[in-house]
C-alpha cells in the first residue's frame, strides 16, 4: 500500500523533503507520491509525509 496526496493539497512542498524513498514529486496541479516507491515509511516507523502536512491532505491510498 501506498500513500496518496488528495486535491486539498495546496502545493507548499513540505512533504517532498520529508521522503525518504524521494517518491513525491511536484505534479501538473499539486504534489504527488508515486505508490511504486511509496512504502509508507513502515522501517521509519510510519508515514514522514503526513504530520508535515499543514492542511491534512495525505492519506492512505
């Protein structure tokens, strides 16, 4: 599984540094994780992306 960025995303790009697998990238309209690289962070101890996330908008895909 996979996390995924949903359309609340409001571009500000405080997760991307946050990956350590480098899965999200800058979309066409907002940031995206790729779920072939996507691992939720499960050796890291949970998802890195998320409590950066200022308007709550990465969820499990």
């Amino acid at each position: 599984m996979a996390m995924k960025i949903t359309e609340e995303c409001i571009s500000c790009g405080a997760c991307e540094p946050e990956c350590p697998r480098s899965a999200i990238s800058e979309g066409e309209k907002i940031f995206v994780i790729d779920p072939n690289v996507c691992t939720e962070c499960k050796d890291e101890g949970g998802p890195k992306c998320v409590p950066v996330c200022p308007v709550d908008c990465i969820k499990k895909a």
